[in-house]
C-alpha cells in the first residue's frame, strides 16, 4: 500500500529551498536597483539566536530589513546568520528556517508565508548524541582490580 503525499510538507521545503536560494544570491551579489527583503521569523524558536536587549522587545515575532545595513550573511542548510545594525548597535543573529513566518520583497511583489516548525527542534533533541557535558559514569573505578 503506498503512503499519502503531504503535499503541505513538500511545498513547505520547496519553499525554504527557494528562500535558501535568495539568500545566497544576496549573500554573493548584493540586491539589484531597489530590491530588499523583510524576513519575519519566530523568536520563540530556541534555535533562533538574538541578543537578550532584542529578546526584550520582541517577545513573540520579529521582523529584518535586508536591505542597506547588513554584513557577513551566510546561509547553512538550516538557516542563515547575519550582522544588522539597530539603532546604533551592531548585532548578529542567527535565523532557523524553521522559524520563519514571512519572507517578502515589495519591490517585486514576491510574498511567501510560513507556519513555524517547532517538531523540527523536537526531533533533533529526541536523536541527539551524548555532549562532552553528558553525566557519564565510568563501572572502572567500581571493579575490584586482581
């Protein structure tokens, strides 16, 4: 008997690899005439990285403007990093794809929506490996010695 397609799940991946593809074509040429993005993105995904003043003020969503003042924006198969600038501050944060909620450029009318997936972050936890801080008891110290 064969499995049902999840058509939802198919285009939610062909979506993030869309957006994938943006991200590295800006993070190598840069925005064409009036081009930028506003990236909306869940900041209670806890693999989003921002800084905690940014965790203060926005404690439910948050929206970035790629436009004029970003630097080293790089893109891994699960989202991307870059440096912004807020209000006379730097900062850096890291998006999950997993997160995101909004992507859209009005300068080219290109609009594309998400519902965040955090079932993502719980399966990575169910098959993580034991870290170096892991509480690993070693049976040695317990065996008589002949």
């Amino acid at each position: 008997m064969s499995q049902k397609i999840n058509y939802e799940n198919l285009l939610r991946e062909a979506s993030i690899n869309v957006v994938k593809q943006i991200l590295e074509l800006v993070s190598k040429n840069g925005f064409n005439n009036k081009q930028h993005l506003y990236i909306t993105f869940s900041v209670k995904h806890p693999d989003v990285q921002i800084s905690d003043i940014l965790k203060e003020e926005f404690d439910e969503e948050m929206t970035i403007v790629l436009q004029y003042e970003f630097w080293d924006l790089k893109v891994d198969d699960s989202g991307f990093s870059v440096n912004l600038a807020f209000e006379n501050a730097n900062e850096h944060i890291y998006v999950p794809f997993a997160s995101l909620i909004n992507i859209n450029d009005p300068s080219e009318d290109f609009d594309l929506n998400f519902i965040p997936d955090f079932e993502v972050v719980k399966s990575k936890q169910e098959t993580k490996e034991p870290t170096n801080d892991s509480k690993v008891i070693s049976l040695d110290s317990f065996r008589q010695k002949h």
